[in-house]
C-alpha cells in the first residue's frame, strides 16, 4: 500500500482523494494546502486525512511514500525536486510543466533519486484510447493523415480574475492548461512526436481579460497534421477523431464543468463512439465507463511500489512539456513554432 499526501485542496485536489476510496494499492493519508477553512478542516475529517502545517512537513514526514501535487503549475519543477530529494515517489497533475527545461530538470530529479513520476493525463488510460492506439498499430485506419481535437467548458465565465486559472502566466492560452494539454498527450500517444506548430489565443467573452478562445495547428514528424480547438467560455463537449485512409473514428465526451460530481469528473470523460469505414456503414456504440483518475493513480502506485513503469514515459511528458512550450510562443510571435 503506498500512503500518499495530497498538495493543493481545490475542487481537483478533493476530486482525488474520492477515486483512492477503497483501492487496495494507495490511499491517501495528509492534506496540505495553502488556504485553510472550514470545508477543508470537514473535507479532512470526512476522509480521515491529517492535516499537515506546510510542504516541508509533508517532505519530512517518514510514514509518506507519495507525493500528489494539485497545485498551480508554476511550482511544479520546484515541488517535484524538493520531494524527489526527500525520497518521495511524485505524482504531478497535469499540465507536468510548460518548459522543456522544467520537466527534463524535474524528471532528472526523479530519476537520481530512484523514485518513481507520474502525471495527470488520466484520459490515455481510457480503453477507447488504448483500443485506437490498437487499430492505428495495426493499420486499421489506413495512412493517418489528420487528427483532430476540440475541448471546451463554460468555467471562465463564472472564475473570479484572482484564481490561477483566470491569469495569463500561470493559465496561458486558456484553455491549454485545464484542457488542452489532454488531447495534446493523445496525439503524441497516438500518432508519435509534433514536430512544429501554429497558434492563435484570444479574449471574447472572460471577463477575467483570460485567453478563451484558441486555435492550434501541428505537423507530425511522421508527415500528418492536427489540430485543437479549446474555448472556456462556451457550453461543454469534447470530441477528438482520427482520420485515416481506410476510415475515421471519433470519441465524444464531456470536460470538466465547475460544479459537476465528482462521479462526472472522474468517469463521464468518453461516451459515444463511432467508426465510419470508406465503404459500408458506420458502426457506434457507448464507451466503458471507468474511473479514469483511479486507474492513473494505481498504475503510478504500481510503479511506486517497484511494479510495471508507469505507462507514460519520461520522453513522452517532456515532449509534451516542449509542445505547450512551442505553442506559448508562436502565440506570442504569431508564426509557425519549431517543437524543440
């Protein structure tokens, strides 16, 4: 059993102490968290956590294994280093870092250490996405020429500007961070590594002055395209297709909308399915549902434990980090962005 601590409190933060009730492979047993209140002392004592006084206490605490980080991205490198150095096995929600250099440094970190790093992109744990990865390996879907993306929520509607997510240099290109990053790590599980990119982000209707509205285009190293679509201030969906020479097949699903379940958040992410071959009919169906945080925990917390390689490897979370990299600044410069 890996006992872990819990960073960060927010809604996400509550969301993964809920997917560990009951799994026989990790728990967590702490709570550390920069804001103090009411809900989170009842929250606590709901789920029998202990309430630790700082981050360092964490660290030094020799009854914890694992680290779960449900913090703001900016303190992510910083957070992993210092709790790779105290021995702690690092969980990270994504997004892992938005710097090349951030993730090579905090996963060297890890690795020096002889700990094991895991990040938050629950959805390549779905069995729809292991399934498509399938059939493209085996040619099912012909020569893939595009893949295609598009995420959106309503939250920045109703975020106050003072939390993280509503501030350019923590959230920038709004929706990448809540949002996009996924179907980023899709792409690059999918269809191997980006090779350049193009990006426009803009206000339309945040009041926050926040990105709401972004548009991405990729160019795969092996020769296909992509993009991504996200938007914060719309109602929510997500969608994410592949098109191939002998056919399409798209996902749909939902996002995470302020105020959803718990349940919601953690199991509702896929659900219609379909496959349009170039000839005959198209075939449908409804996705599993599974708890996709929890399956992402457990296979961290095997890994931890000295089991399989938690299944997104290191390569894979840095390239990711150097696209989101590339996309800030081709936003910024508004021209093609080489990934480094």
């Amino acid at each position: 059993m890996i006992n872990a601590a819990v960073v960060g409190l927010g809604t996400w933060g509550k969301t993964m102490v809920e997917s560990l009730a009951g799994s026989d492979v990790m728990r967590f047993t702490t709570v550390q968290t920069r804001t103090m209140s009411p809900d989170v002392e009842a929250f606590a004592k709901q789920h029998s956590l202990r309430l630790a006084d700082s981050y360092e206490a964490v660290l030094a605490d020799p009854k914890i294994d694992a680290i779960a980080l449900a913090t703001p991205p900016s303190g992510h490198m910083n957070q992993i280093i210092a709790a790779a150095r105290a021995g702690k096995h690092v969980y990270c929600e994504k997004p892992f870092t938005f710097s090349k250099k951030e993730a090579e440094t905090a996963l060297a970190a890890v690795r020096k250490a002889k700990r094991a790093a895991g990040v938050g992109y629950n959805r390549r744990f779905h069995p729809e996405i292991i399934k498509l990865h399938k059939r493209i390996q085996a040619g099912e879907l012909g020569i893939i020429q595009h893949v295609e993306a598009s995420m959106t929520y309503p939250n920045a509607l109703f975020l106050p500007a003072t939390v993280w997510r509503s501030k350019r240099d923590e959230a920038p290109l709004g929706g990448l961070a809540p949002m996009g990053v996924h179907a980023i790590d899709l792409m690059i599980y999918l269809v191997g590594e980006i090779d350049h990119v193009y990006c426009q982000s803009f206000a339309r209707a945040a009041q926050s002055g926040a990105d709401d509205t972004t548009s991405m285009l990729f160019r795969m190293k092996a020769g296909m395209s992509g993009y991504l679509g996200t938007m914060t201030t719309t109602g929510p969906g997500f969608s994410f297709q592949v098109f191939g020479s002998k056919g399409w097949l798209r996902l749909e699903g939902v996002t995470h909308v302020t105020g959803a379940s718990s349940e919601e958040r953690r199991m509702r992410q896929f659900g219609v399915c379909k496959f349009q071959p170039v000839k005959g009919p198209a075939e449908a169906w409804e996705a599993e549902r599974i708890d996709l945080l929890r399956a992402t925990f457990e296979a961290f917390a095997r890994a931890a434990g000295g089991g399989p390689p938690f299944p997104i490897p290191d390569d894979q979370i840095i390239h990711g980090a150097s696209v989101s990299e590339a996309l800030i600044r081709s936003a910024a410069s508004g021209k093609v962005e080489k990934v480094m």
